[in-house]
C-alpha cells in the first residue's frame, strides 16, 4: 500500500512538473513575440458579418450590456503605451469624466486597466492552426494621447497589486471606444478564418472585414459614446 502510495505521489510529481515546464515554455514564447516582433508578425481577426447575428445593430443593446456588466462608465485620455505579460494586457489613462461609478474614482485620477478579453496564442498551443494569434475583442489596443469611452467591470481586490487595477470585460467587441476616428485598414479576406497580420492594422482603430462593416461600426461607436456624453452628442450633431 505504502509503495502504491509512492507511485502515485511520484506520478503526480512528475505530471505537474511537465505543466510548469510547458507553461513556462509557453510563457517565453509569448514574451519573445511582444519583444522580439512588437506584435508584427502576429495575426489578429477582422470584425466578419456573423451568419446568426448582427452585434452591431441597435436592437442588441450592446451599450446595455455593456453597462449593466460595469461597475464604472469613464472617459479616459490614453497616457501610456500598452504593457504586455503573459496572457495578460494592461493599458493606462488618466480619468477626464464619470458617466458611472461609486465615488472612489475621481476626474483626473490615473487608473491602470487589464483587458481580461485579451489572449495571446502560441504557435505551440495548437488553437490557432499553426499561426500567433491574438484576441482583442476587434479593436485596437490603446494609443497615448487619445481619448476613450470605457466600461470597466470593477477593481481588482488583490494583494499582487500595490496600486488599485481595475478590469475591462472581454465581451465580443471590447468596450473601448475612441471619441477621435482613426483611418483603417481594411484587408479583405484571405483565410477561412479572417485573420490578418497585425503588421497591416497596427495603426487601425478597429479591425473590420470591409467598409459597410467599418460604418457600421462608427455608427454603433456614435451612438452609444452620444448616449453617456452630452458634449459629444451635441458637437456631433
């Protein structure tokens, strides 16, 4: 019984051995990607028309859903660039406006945000057909000097911080929206499964499949930013 007991410890042992090699393994890959590549050789996916659903169209209430997932609405002003980790990306700003919240934030304070929607994928995990690939909730990552509307879902309660985080929620299309338009590139299909290189969109608002998809989004972006911000609606009348 008592060798039996052995085995098994020793099985154990072994198996979570193998797991914190490869995820450390895992873990190197992904930081040489972010520092070796900034991300250019990586491939992102375009917003496609989905066959069953049209998330952008006003009768899905994403600006509903949105809020009713957030804790916080705010308008950010973008004061660094992005910080990437493994599995992890984390953008800052510096709070402009409190369309929603409870008193703690205040205008002008500096908050950090992770985007929990955010995943990086390894050639070596075996998810994305062979290629790097990274999940953005089809917009791109924050840019210094621009402003954004953003829903966060909370603020972390961890003792890994020694500074306040608070959390995006990594729904469909990720709630960030940025009050300026930026010109996009729009790359027409070439894979089944509508990624592109992110070298090509690097500098794109959002990653769209085509331009009746890239309109559609500036009208969902207008509308919900216009709901939360009387100044805005009213200079974009």
């Amino acid at each position: 019984m008592k060798k039996k007991r052995i085995i098994i410890i020793s099985a154990v042992t072994v198996v979570i051995a193998v797991i914190i090699v490869v995820a450390m393994k895992y873990r190197k890959n992904h930081r040489q990607i972010i520092n070796n590549n900034k991300l250019d050789n990586v491939w992102v996916t375009q917003f496609y028309k989905f066959e069953t659903d049209d998330l952008l169209d006003e009768k899905h209430d994403m600006e509903g859903t949105y809020e009713g997932k957030s804790e916080y609405i705010l308008k950010i002003k973008c004061t660094r660039d992005t910080k990437f980790d493994y599995q992890t990306c984390t953008e800052y700003g510096q709070v402009e406006k409190i369309f929603k919240g409870d008193g703690e934030l205040k205008e002008g304070d500096n908050i950090v945000m992770d985007r929990s929607g955010y995943h990086l994928f390894t050639e070596e995990s075996g998810v994305t057909g062979g290629i790097d690939a990274v999940s953005t909730g089809f917009v791109n990552f924050m840019k210094p000097g621009r402003e954004y509307l953003v829903f966060v879902k909370e603020k972390i309660e961890s003792e890994l911080y020694d500074y306040d985080v608070y959390t995006i929620e990594g729904f469909t299309i990720a709630p960030i929206l940025c009050y300026e338009d930026i010109d996009n590139v729009i790359v027409p299909k070439k894979r089944s499964d509508h990624a592109v290189s992110y070298e090509l969109v690097k500098d794109n608002e959002v990653f769209m499949e085509t331009e009746e998809l890239e309109k559609e989004y500036y009208d969902f972006k207008y509308r919900i930013i216009s709901k939360f911000d009387e100044e805005y609606r009213q200079s974009h009348n």
